[in-house]
C-alpha cells in the first residue's frame, strides 16, 4: 500500500467537511477528481474508507484508522516544513558554539543574551573548546562557531575579527619585577606561574615569548577563576599574564600592577571562526555584529 501525504489530507478534509463538494473546495481540487482519489486510496487499501449513502459523508473504522494517522502526521509534516521555512529564511537554525579562549565565557554571555532575545527560534548551545579539538568539529559541523586567537589556513573556514587585545603581566606590587618598565621571558625563570586550565600552547604567555625563548618558569598553577588568580597574585603568591579587557573588567580592588610583556608588548586578535556557508546567514551576521559591539564595551572600561 502506497499511502502519500495528500491522501491523508483528502481523508482528514473529508471528515472536517462532511461532504465531497466541500472538501474538493477546501483542497482545490474538482469533485471529480477527489472522487477518483477516494477511489484510488481504497483500491491501494483493500477497504472502504467510507460508508456509503450516508449524509454528512462518515468515515468506515478502516477510514478512522487512516483519519488517526492523519491527524498525527500532518501537523508534525506542517511543523517540520515551517521549520525548513525558517532555515531557508534565516530565521532558524542551529548555533553550537565553541570557545578556545577561556577568559572568553564571561565576555560572551551578556552577547547570547542580547541574541537569544533577538533569535528565539535559533537553538544555541555553548561547548567549552579547550576540552577538544574545536576546528576539526568545525569541519565536521559538530559546531558551527569557534572563538579563537589563533587563525588557521583553512579551505571553507571563514575567520573574522572581533577585537584586539594585549597579553599584560600581572605581579604583587611588592614583587621585584613591579618596579620594571615591561617583563621579557627571561624574568619567568624561578617564578611561579598562575594560569587558567588550559593546556600551555593555548596560553598567550607561552606561545607568544617563553615557547619561542625557550624559557621555563619555576613551577605552573592552574587556577579556573579570573578573580582567584588576581588574589593569588595580590597574595605574592606568583604572577600571571591575562587578557587586558579581562583584568579592566574584573576590576579586582587588589595591590597588584600590570606591565607589559616586552618592551614594544605584545597583541593579540580575537576572532569568529565560522563555515563559509554559514557566515552570511542573517542570525550568524547579527551575532558577529553583537560581539564586536560588546567587544568595543569592554576596551572602553
């Protein structure tokens, strides 16, 4: 039995309707034409689907069965062209997004905020990118935006700025190199290194100066929150590189002093990694809008 989506839309007019001159109007068909589509569905089926010499029209319990699985697949048909609909208009979509930059989630929220306001219908999820490797899952449309500061080389993969930042040195201001003018790789040996948990070709501090000056510090601390490492820090208890928009932002009311890392310092840029194809879509242009807006917030505190 060959059972096609306008037959369960004839059976389901017919019932609504209770007559074949009604429910022809109400599909656009003639009456004669609906009249050999009933036919037809019978004929597939085996069975009356009506009972016959009956006003209104009635449906047979075979043509109630049919009725019921009508009832049940159009609406989910309806539901899933609607939402095909939104695809197509942008409207909808899906928005998976991972973050290679940790100090980042914080900086991020109040954008998925001002977005999902705008964007009811685009579904949006958050995946740490530290904890994989997030471009391959870009590839493979595991997600469809990362946040990174590192931009790759790669064919469909669009990568467009968010902001600049600097990498700054924070140390206690009783430590002794609070009295100097910038720090340089060197001045790492024999000192504690307070970082977030994240593996060291991630952190600025190692890919920008002690990776390629091959220096080592004394020990390495990872600390999850922002505010701890800046009271560790306060503390003497080691020093730290951070983002400059980051430490603006938390705003620690704590004894420390930020210097640059080298004397001409060090920037960095932030950016939005997206599939070609998806990177015009409406939902995902507005969401590089927000970020570059919030983004413009934060280097003005």
């Amino acid at each position: 039995m060959h059972i096609e989506f306008r037959h369960l839309r004839t059976i389901k007019a017919i019932h609504d309707t209770g007559g074949l001159a009604r429910a022809a109007d109400l599909l656009h068909i003639t009456q004669s034409a609906l009249s050999h589509q009933i036919k037809g569905i019978e004929d597939q089926a085996g069975v009356e689907l009506f009972v016959r010499r009956t006003k209104p029209l009635k449906l047979s319990a075979a043509g109630m069965k049919m009725l019921a699985a009508a009832e049940e697949i159009l609406p989910r048909v309806a539901a899933l062209e609607a939402e095909f609909d939104g695809l197509i208009a942008g409207k909808a979509g899906r928005l998976h997004i991972a973050i290679e930059c940790h100090a980042c989630f914080e900086w991020l929220f109040p954008v998925l905020e001002k977005f999902r306001k705008a964007w009811p219908e685009v579904d949006v999820d958050i995946r740490p990118g530290l904890a994989f490797d997030a471009m391959p899952a870009l590839k493979r449309e595991e997600v469809d935006l990362v946040v990174s500061s590192d931009p790759e080389d790669l064919e469909d993969t669009d990568f467009t700025p968010i902001f600049d930042y600097e990498p700054v040195f924070l140390a206690s201001s009783l430590h002794p190199l609070a009295s100097k003018d910038y720090v340089e790789a060197p001045d790492f040996r024999g000192e504690t290194l307070i970082t977030y948990p994240v593996d060291r070709s991630r952190l600025d501090v190692f890919s920008e100066l002690l990776i390629p000056a091959k220096v080592e510090p004394a020990a390495v601390r990872q600390v999850e929150l922002t505010s701890v490492i800046l009271l560790l820090v306060a503390s003497n208890r080691g020093v730290a590189v951070l983002p400059d928009w980051v430490v603006r932002e938390v705003r620690y009311n704590a004894d420390y002093v930020t210097k640059p890392l080298t004397a001409k310092g060090v920037t960095k840029r932030l950016y939005a990694a997206t599939r070609s194809q998806d990177t015009n879509l409406p939902f995902m242009a507005h969401l590089l809008r927000l970020a570059r807006q919030e983004a413009v917030k934060l280097q003005r505190v």
